[in-house]
C-alpha cells in the first residue's frame, strides 16, 4: 500500500490532487474517493478545538475584529478619493501612483499588525490541525482495510463516483474514535512542522483574518 510522506500530511491543506484518467478509474478495483481536509475539519476532536480557541483567545479576536474595522474606516476616505481622482478626466497619473502606493503600504503594515495580535490564535489552530493529521494515514489505512479498498483518491480527481465509493465519512468515523480530542495550547516555541522555534503566525484565524477590507482598482 502506497502510503502518504510526511511532507504531503503536513500540507494538507493545501493539498491538491492530479487529475486521474477515466479509462484507469474503471479498470481499478477496491477504489475510494475521500476529501481529506473534510474530515479533518468535521471531526469532533477539530470542531471542539475550534471552539475552545474562540473562547481562549477571545480577547485576541475581538481586539483584531476593533483593529481591522478602524483600519478599514481609516483606509475608506482614502480609497474613496483615490477612486475619484482615477475616474477624472485628464487625472495626474503620478498623483495616482503616489496616492496607491500609500494605501498599499498602509494595508500591509495593517496586515503585519493583524498577523501580530492573532499570533497566538493562528499558532493555536495550526498546532490543532498538526495533530489530526499526524493521525490522518493509520485511520485512513484501517477504513482501507475495512473496505477492502486497494485506491484512494481525492475528489477532484475523479470524473464520477458512486455513493458506495465515498468513505470520507468512514474516515470521519475513524478519526473520532483515534484522536477523540486534542490540545490546543502549543508548547512554548513550537512551529508547525514540529520545529521548535521563536513563535511566528502561522494559519489563518476562521473569525478575525487579517484582511484589512476592499482594495482600490489599480490603474
């Protein structure tokens, strides 16, 4: 059985599949089709997880969500006349070169101030997401083997399958049962990867991204 790397369950979720031929999937027998990120993200141990890092980190969240709505409102009048000066006949294109640059240094340094607060939020769920998917290939093997599955493939490189194909929610199963729950606090310098380190951010908070709001139009 040809078994994940451990770079490729570490990347989850970025992981995109190669597309698969037609004439191979049908002459494949034992063949399943499962979104791996699907069920990292419906098991139980990640759902209570997130959870818990709504609660625990709260007052990170909630000082992003203040930070990026006076950032925004600090942007709008901003892009509000940057819009204005483009659309004016005859505009002064190196007054509108000047005037988009300052606001697109002034959304990275927000960025950058974002990414600071929700450090820990971001470090919290990557250290969640790490431990799931160190659990991900023995789970995966065992509904494998309980389905008497020889292939697996992902859902996007398949051109059609039926019902009785789908074992993601096999594999769902099985992750509640060999990783019931997990922690959330990391130990002190931890990276994803496993890399003990000087703390950095790393994943994307679900409630405060560091998005700072809508971009002006380049010229």
């Amino acid at each position: 059985m040809r078994s994940f790397s451990k770079a490729a369950l570490a990347a989850l979720v970025t992981v995109s599949a190669t597309s698969v031929a037609a004439p191979a999937f049908a002459q494949v027998q034992g063949l399943g089709v499962v979104d791996l990120q699907e069920a990292v993200r419906r098991s139980n141990a990640f759902t209570t997880a997130m959870t818990q890092i709504q609660t625990t980190y709260k007052a990170q969240i909630d000082q992003a969500n203040t930070r990026r709505t006076a950032i925004q409102n600090e942007l709008k009048p901003q892009v509000d006349a940057f819009e204005a000066a483009r659309r004016a006949p005859n505009a002064n294109q190196q007054a509108l070169q000047t005037q988009y640059q300052g606001i697109q240094q002034r959304e990275q340094t927000a960025q950058q101030e974002l990414g600071r607060i929700l450090q820990p939020v971001q470090l919290a769920q990557a250290y969640v997401n790490e431990q799931i998917v160190r659990q991900l290939e023995p789970a995966l093997d065992r509904v494998m083997t309980a389905r008497r599955l020889s292939v697996i493939l992902p859902p996007d490189a398949t051109v059609k399958s039926l019902p009785a194909a789908q074992v993601t929610n096999d594999l769902i199963a099985e992750l509640n049962r060999s990783v019931p729950s997990v922690q959330i606090t990391p130990p002190a310098g931890w990276q994803p990867g496993g890399q003990q380190a000087a703390p950095a951010a790393a994943a994307t908070a679900p409630a405060a991204q560091p998005a700072t709001g809508t971009k002006p139009r380049g010229r």
